[in-house]
C-alpha cells in the first residue's frame, strides 16, 4: 500500500486483518510502516459512518497526506475496527507483485480476512 500524495510505502496486504463495513472505503491493518504518523489528539467524526466516533488521524510522514485513521472509540457495528489502523481506500495506491502493475486500492477486491477474538 502506497501514499497516493507520494507513493511512500505505508504497509502491505500481509497485514490486512478486517473486512471493510458498510458505507466506509477502508482497509484495515495490524500493523503499518514507520511512515504512517497521528497525533495524540483526537478527532471526533461529525457526518458519515464515523458519525459520533473518535479517531485519530493517520498522514504521510513524506508528504503529510491523509491517508486514514485509528478508531478510539464506536458504535457497535464499527467496535471490530478500534485500535487498528484504517487506510481509506481513496488515499492509498496498491502495487501489484504479481503483474507488476500500480491500481487504486479503490478498484481492487481484497479476499474476505475474518478477525479471531
């Protein structure tokens, strides 16, 4: 996964641990590169599926674009996404190994990951 700002390496599929929700364009990982930076202040999602939620901000340490967010705190039907990092899809590029090509990360299927308690 790449910054769609810069195309500095943010984090890989390896890492991709959740399903993407209803009405919100993320990817959601375990881990991501030391690229990745937030600040320790939260935000709080005022429309939109992150409506009532906090959050923390996820940018580009390269060129300071938003590329996604950590969910602090939720509703119940988001609560499976908290503490992991959340790319939005729209914000991220994806290099493929296999056919060496570069697409959106908006126009690819990622397989089904289901999360273990």
């Amino acid at each position: 996964f790449h910054c769609r700002g810069c195309w500095t390496v943010l984090g890989d599929s390896l890492q991709l641990c959740g399903q993407e929700p209803p009405g919100l364009s993320v990817l959601a990982c375990f881990k991501v590169t030391d690229d990745v930076t937030w600040e320790d202040s939260l935000l709080v999602g005022l429309e939109g599926a992150l409506l009532g939620c906090a959050y923390y901000l996820l940018t580009c340490r390269s060129c300071g674009f938003a590329v996604g967010f950590i969910l602090y705190s939720s509703g119940s039907d988001l609560a499976y996404l908290r503490g992991l990092f959340c790319f939005f899809k729209e914000s991220i590029i994806c290099y493929l190994l296999e056919n060496q090509i570069i697409i959106d990360a908006s126009k690819l299927n990622f397989p089904a990951v289901v999360l273990k308690e």
